[in-house]
C-alpha cells in the first residue's frame, strides 16, 4: 500500500470506517459532471446508479453537485466560463435547474425523490441557521430524498462565497455528523510530488501534505487539489474520514464502498469535538480578535479555563455577542477560538477588570466569563 510515510495506520481501520458508514456526502465536481458544452448525461447515470445502489444497500446519501455553472453555458451561449462573478451568478441561475431536473431524471427511474438545497457561506455562519439547515437536510434523509446541495452561487457575493464546493461540502459533512466525506473529481487522487507521481493511497492525520499539491484545474473545476485537501482535513478534524476519487472511474463508489484501494483514502484524527465546538471550530468565520496577557492564555491552553474579562489585554474588531472570535496571545498571534457572551464595545469596557466589576461598569452581568470553557476550542483541537 502506498502510504505517504512509513507507519501507522491499518488497512483494516480504513475498511472499518467505511462500512460502518452509514451516513456519506458524496460531492461531484464540474469537470466530472459537466463540460462547456453541458452536462455530461453518461457521467450522471452512471454516478446516479451506483448512489441508488447505495441507497439500496441501508445507508444514506447527500449529494453535494457542482455544474450549475457549467450548465448555464450553452443556454446563454457562452463557450467558456464566465471570468466576473456577476456573469457566473447569472450562468449558475439559469444552469441549476438544468443541473436539478438532470438529478431528478436519473433518480425517477429507482423512484427516489430529491430536493433542492442551495448554501452560501453566511448560512452556516449563524448558528440558528445553520441548525436549520441541518434539520432540513435530517428531514430530508429521514423522508427518504436524497438531498443535492450546491452553494447559492445566484446570491453569493465575495464576502459569503465559499469559492468552491470542496469547502462546502466539508461543511455540509460536519453539519450533518456524517461518517465519510467522497470527493469526486477528473483525476486519480493526490500523486507523490504533484501530477505525475504514484498515487498515494492513505494520508494519516499527521502527515504535511501540501508539497504534493499541484495547481492545474479542469476547463469546468473551481477548486483543485488544494482545496480538496483543506476540506479533506477540516472534516478529518471532527474525526470524519475523507476520499479524493476519479469520477470517471468505472464503479467508483461501489469499489470504495465495497473497501477497495482507490483514490487517496485521508485518516481521520481522533476527535475531542463535540457537535457545538466542531460547529465553533470549522463552519465560522471570526469576527474580531481579543487578545490576551500571558497567564489567561497558558490557562486556556490547558484547557482548565473560561476567557475572563481580566486576563484580556486589546479587543480587536466590531461584535455582537454570540459571534465567534479569535482568541490570541499578546502579540496578536491566534491560538483558539470561541463564542463571546459580550459585545465588542462591552468586552473593551471590563476588559482588565475582575468579573465581579462588570455589574458596576456596565450596569448588568450576564455571565462572568467572555468566553465559557464550553464554547472555546483550541487550534490543535
Ligand atoms: N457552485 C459551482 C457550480 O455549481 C461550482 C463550484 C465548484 O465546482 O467548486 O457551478
């Protein structure tokens, strides 16, 4: 097996992982679905299948599908991808529902039903609707639909993009608590030193893979494999694990399923992260800084600690309470995050201060702590 270092991890861990797998997100990129002349039909049988296969075999699936934009192309007579955002936004509207009755035609045949959910960034950003994405996705799979997301590219602007599915459908995987994340895109996997070497086979938690990174995409594909990899290890974090495949492979999903060797298999790590902190750790994006003296930070480093208005030195940015933020030491370097109980303006107001003072300077006292132990996590985390 080719392993990218020496030791570690068993064939039989990667077999375990995936049969007990009950729960998968499969995401197939545009350069495996679409061209610049539109959908690619043979691709999306064949994908559609083998996921009925899946479904017929007792577990569930969701789909996360890129080549919306793809699809839009033809329609609008374009013959390459728009290069403004706002040209892709308008492909993305009018390539979706192509992209969603092409899922829906291959799925009528097995008599499963889909449904549509489309995601930017700013969703899962804020935890109520981030919750409420998660129901609908849990209600969809309990109904038996197989749900197809893409992001809401017609909406995102550059703040709430994502920039690519790779990213959204690690979310997507963290969101729902599934059990193994496929990436399907128009190559093998990760190669040893970039495009041309041996495919690598497993990556293990620890190992630095970045070095093998080569940056050519497909004429459709957004992310590449540097991409692929970020989200590969964000859902390895919450202990989930990941595949990088080729799409156009005969079988695919049935091979991996059934525990063959394909693609690049990512070992995840063992997860300390419960639901909340997976949420704080990996769907967020910071809004502001606060940073703090010495003593507070070896306090929360080992994990013993709440964030205390006195140990806070400089609060950096505007925030309400219930955003997350960066925690970090007093040269400004990040070490954890967490969710503040304080606005921005109320943390510089008692920052310093014991937390008996907070009633005394602010007139009221919600809780002692800035940031409780509960909703802090570490960067290693
Ligand atoms: N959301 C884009 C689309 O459906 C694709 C993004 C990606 O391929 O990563 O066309």
């Amino acid at each position: 097996m080719n392993k990218l270092n020496g030791s570690g991890l068993m064939n039989t861990d990667r077999r375990q992982l995936i049969d007990s797998a009950k729960l998968i997100v499969i995401k197939i990129g545009s350069g495996v679905l679409a061209g610049v002349d539109g959908l690619n039909q043979p691709a999306l049988r064949r994908l559609g299948r083998q996921i009925s296969a899946i479904r017929e075999s007792g577990r569930q699936v969701v789909v996360v599908s890129s080549g919306a934009i793809a699809s839009g192309l033809q329609p609008l007579g374009l013959t390459r991808m728009p290069k403004t955002i706002v040209d892709k936004q308008a492909a993305a509207a009018v390539g979706q529902q192509v992209l969603m009755n092409a899922w829906a035609n291959v799925f009528r045949k097995s008599q499963i039903a889909v449904g549509q959910v489309l995601l930017t960034s700013d969703d899962l950003d804020h935890r109520s609707r981030y919750l409420n994405a998660r129901h609908t996705l849990v209600s969809l799979l309990q109904r038996g639909v197989i749900p197809i997301i893409n992001e809401n590219d017609s909406v995102s602007f550059e703040e709430i993009k994502m920039g690519d599915n790779d990213h959204l459908s690690a979310l997507v995987t963290t969101l729902i608590s599934a059990n193994l994340l496929v990436m399907l895109t128009n190559v093998d996997g990760l190669r040893r030193g970039g495009a041309n070497g041996d495919l690598i086979e497993i990556v293990q938690a620890a190992d630095h893979v970045d070095e093998h990174v080569s940056g050519s995409k497909s004429a459709t594909g957004v992310g590449g494999m540097a991409t692929k990899l970020q989200a590969a290890r964000l859902v390895g974090r919450s202990g989930i694990p990941a595949i990088i495949a080729n799409g156009s492979r005969t079988n695919v999903l049935k091979d991996i399923l059934s525990g063959k060797n394909v693609g690049t298999y990512f070992e995840p790590k063992a997860s300390r992260l419960d639901v909340r902190r997976r949420w704080i750790a990996t769907a967020t994006r910071p809004r502001g800084k606060i940073l703090v003296d010495d003593g507070a930070q070896a306090a929360i480093a080992s994990r013993q600690a709440s964030l205390l208005p006195s140990g806070i030195t400089q609060v950096e940015g505007h925030f309400s309470a219930g955003a997350v933020v960066r925690i970090c030491d007093r040269k400004g370097v990040p070490f954890a995050r967490g969710l503040v109980s304080y606005t921005s303006d109320e943390t510089r107001r008692v920052m310093g201060h014991n937390s008996k003072e907070i009633p005394e300077i602010l007139g009221y006292r919600y809780l002692d702590e800035i940031i409780h132990r509960n909703d802090l996590v570490l960067d290693g985390d």
